[in-house]
C-alpha cells in the first residue's frame, strides 16, 4: 500500500553558471528537488523554511506537484537560503560562489503533528544534531534514510552524525563522502563499514559511474543513465534519493527487488533533472517518461546468456 | 565454430611490489596475460620475444595452457624484457621503478605462415608502426583490436596510431586513454567519438567502476566484479582483453549478446587476475569458477520488473 514520503530539508532560491549558460533565482534546495522527485511515486511531505521572499509561482510548483507544504515555515524575518555556483568544464567540479543562509540558518525543524506517524522518513543534508532533533520528533518510523556531507563528517560536529548514523536504516552518499565516513581496500569492505556505522541500507553514489546499493548482505549496481548532455547537475542528489525514497514508500516494503527499482528510479530521475537548469526538465516528466528510460536500463546492463 | 584467436605483444618478466608484499621475476606481459585468460575460452597463438632467461618452467606453463608459442621467438642475444613497479595503498596508482626493454627493443613482429588466416587477432599495446606491419601480415582477420597507450597517443607515433585505428574493428582502452584520445561531454559522446576515429566496437576499462562496450549503435555496461582484496593489478588490462576476445572467437561470430557475453568474461577474468600474485590465481581457474562469477554479475544487475 503507497505510504507518503517526509523530507526535512534545504528550500533555496540557486543562481547557477554552467558552460553552457546561467540562471538566476532557480528553485532549487535539497529539500525542493527531493520531494519534486518523489511526487512522481507518491505524496511527500515537506519540512522546512522559506523567507519573505519566497514566490507564489513557487507555491505554486509544490502544489501541481501535491506536495504538502504544511511543515514548510515562512519565516518573514529574512530571505529565503540562496546559493550562488559556477560549474567548471567538465561539468562534476564546481565553485560555490557564495552561500546565503539567511532565514535557514535558525531553522530548526518542526515536524506537524500530521507527519509524526509516517513511515518514511528523508533526513536531508543538514546539522546532524537536527537530524537527531528530528528523529525524536517522530513516532518510530520504518525506514530513515538520511545524507550528510564532507562539512560535517570532518567537522566538529562528527559526534552527532556518528550518533545519529546508529538510528536510521539508510545511508545515501556520494563516493567521496563514503570515504571521508570510513576506509576500505575495496568496495565490499566500504560498503561493510559503512554499515558497520549503523545504516543496513547504504547507497554510494558515484556520478557518471552510476550507484551501488548495499542492502543487508546484498549487492546491487546501477549505471549511470547514458545522457546526451548535462545542462545543470544541481538538485541531482536529492533528486536520485527522492525518487529512490518515493519508489520505496509507494510500495510500501524493504524488499530487495523494492530497493532495486527504487535504485533504477532514483536514476531515472537524476537523469532528468540534469538535463535542464533547476527543476525545468524534472517537475514535466511523466510516468511514460520514466516507464522509457526504465526500459533502456534494463536493456544496457541485462547479461545475455553463458554459453561455455 | 570456435576460432582461434592471435595475439601479439610482450612476454616479460615482473617485479611487483604491493602494499600486500613483493615478488621477484612473476611472468608477465601483455601477450602472456592475454594468452592465459583467452585459453580458458579457445586456443590463443602468441607471437612475441623472449631472451636467453626464458625459463623452461614458463615455457611448461604456456603449454599446459595450450597456447600455441610457433610465434614466440627467442633472441639469443639478450634478456627477456622485466618491468619493475611500485603499487600505491589505493593499488591504483604505481610508480614504474624501472624498464628494460632487452630484446624487445629489437622486437618485430612476424606472424608465422600458419597464423595468417585465423580471423581473431588482438595488437597488444605496442609501436602504432608496428601494429601497422602486423597488419600488412595477415589476410583480412575478421575482427581485430587493439591496445594503444598514453605514449603512443601524446607522442610523435600518433600519426601512426591514427592511421592502424582506420584499419580496426575493436578498440580496448581505460578511461584516462579514451579521453586522451579525443572529447565528449558525455559518455555517449565520447563513444560515439572514439568510434570515428575507426574502430565501430569501442571499449573503456573504467577500473573499479567496470567498463562500457559500444558497439555500433549499441551500448552495454558491465560493472567491476566484486571481490574482497585486490592482491596484484598487474595484467588485468590485458586478461580482461583476453577473456574478451577468447569468448568472441569461440563463438566466432559478431552479434551483441557475444560481445556482452565477452565483456562480462572479461570482467571475471580480471577479477581473478588481481586477486594473487602475477599469474598465481588466474592460471587456475576453471570453466566453473567462471560460471559461478558469471552467475553473480547476472545478480548483481539485473533489473526487477518496473510496477507503476
């Protein structure tokens, strides 16, 4: 049975340079790509804040997509979190070019009584002793996934990310995160010890190179979904961990071929949005679209039969 | 109807030093790590040059492999070429402590009169003139491919390498040499650019990340095998290019399940490869061994049916 999806996170407005072009005031935020993406599988519901200038176009967007924003704060005291980046030739270096908390910066999430019994649950990247804060706001929920970043796990907060590390079930990192978090001589052994830090559920994420899920003993490996051309790579984390999370809340289950399509559907989904500045190409995507792109997966990696 | 397949490149002798321990004087070269995976699928024809040190032991053991050594001349005017390296903690990196090419700095390929019919036949990573005179010595093999390295595509031999890849079908490089030798945005531009410079199959060793095949239109990716500990690098480009080409000359034929079938034997064999010392693993692996690995990526990939 579809469960909804919770997703406590960053609302930003990005300016974004890329070689091919620049936008300003894009939506965007870890929290806005996330629950756009998983509006796809199911309902998710929104945690965070936005300040006075955050747009009724903008409200707009989250309601076409049934989002519900009632633990979406409007905090009239500032502006809303705006971030400024300049991507570099090959598209995976960038250089943040400035950093404007404003009214994120005294966030402190809030989960509505509503949200409190949901079963799914996203902790977005922000100050673990948040992510804890929210996760004793909840009433045990079946599965926590949560993403961190290289500021936290090698700053001083560590103590509170390896605290909060022992109290979800998933883990979404990028390769390099998962080697600042821990070591291993080779991909079985990082994904071990990343478990080994609490989380049964890891997913490394490695850009052009695709993802690996480990799943209790269980192996899986997604390729990255073979692009014409990256237009914009922000948003494409939170946008892979929102349709993986939406995939698994719609059904409803940790099974394994579950977390396997969620893999291939969080892909799908990261696709798209890369292929667009902000949220242009994903908030039109449909399900025929992702039904397509599905189809070609299974196509690039389904090994032929062994005839020896 | 299995095929033979030919291979020409170096027989050499290895001092490995790894983070795990060193050894002195393994067997190695190209055509020697080659020549053994490809024997677990057909027979293998070496043309290559050993000196005086040959040792009757490595001679047994190209035997035992049922490699056909008619092409494997020794030049009684020197020693047997030794590569010395250095493998860094990540055991991708190495430095080359020394190289000393002996005899095969006079090396010139001749391709015995009972070679030049066969329809496989594999340029290992030689002088781009010297793949070129191969060429001109057999009788319009079927498929043929090769190696190349950032020293002939920097250097002044490019001129060369440019003109043997008009005349070839296959194409096996590592991702750094892919992008040495021409651009793309995207993996699928890169593709489709290195098929233009003549070869229309196309492959890129991507290391720990697996590999991708083009072929013609196609394109097929296969993951790296999962193992516990890598013990010893050296050769596992060459016996995936091995497993490779010796499943396609089994099958002696062109169709993409053979190629994905020889992308994933590849893959395994190199999977054993770097699991001991030189020759030590590979040299003992059985057509069940295989299976077994096969198996596994057939698990580690595939694809659950989509519910939407």
């Amino acid at each position: 049975m579809s469960k909804n999806v919770v997703i406590v996170g960053s609302v930003a407005y990005d300016d974004v340079e890329t070689p091919l072009g620049s936008r300003k005031n894009l939506l965007g935020g870890s929290a806005t790509y996330f629950s756009v993406s998983a509006s796809r599988f199911t309902h998710a519901r929104l945690v965070g804040v936005v300040g006075n200038d955050f747009s009724e176009d903008d409200r707009a967007l989250l309601a076409r997509h049934e989002i519900d924003v009632s633990g979406l704060v409007t905090d009239t005291s500032g502006d809303t979190f705006r971030w400024g980046g300049r991507y570099h030739e090959n598209m995976n270096d960038r250089t943040t070019l400035y950093t404007h908390l404003n009214v994120f910066e005294r966030f402190t999430p809030k989960i509505p009584e509503t949200y409190r019994h949901e079963e799914f649950l996203f902790l977005g990247n922000i100050d673990p002793a948040l992510q804890l804060d929210v996760l004793d706001q909840v009433a045990g929920p079946r599965f926590v996934a949560l993403d961190t970043m290289n500021f936290w796990i090698e700053g001083p907060r560590r103590e509170f990310l390896d605290k909060v590390l022992t109290r979800v079930d998933g883990l979404i990192v990028n390769d390099e995160e998962a080697k600042l978090l821990t070591e291993g001589r080779s991909t079985l052994e990082l994904g071990r010890r990343l478990q080994e830090l609490g989380p049964k559920t890891v997913i490394v994420k490695r850009g052009e190179h695709g993802a690996l899920l480990f799943h209790g003993e269980e192996l899986f490996y997604v390729p990255a979904y073979p692009i014409e051309q990256v237009i914009d790579p922000t948003g494409a984390g939170d946008t892979f961990a929102g349709g993986f999370m939406g995939y698994v809340a719609r059904h409803g289950n940790l099974e394994l071929d579950t977390m396997k399509g969620a893999m291939l559907c969080g892909s799908v989904m990261a696709s798209f949005c890369v292929e667009g500045f902000g949220l242009d190409k994903m908030s039109a995507v449909t399900i025929d679209d992702i039904k397509n792109r599905y189809t070609r997966f299974e196509a690039l990696t389904k090994c032929p039969a062994l005839t020896l």
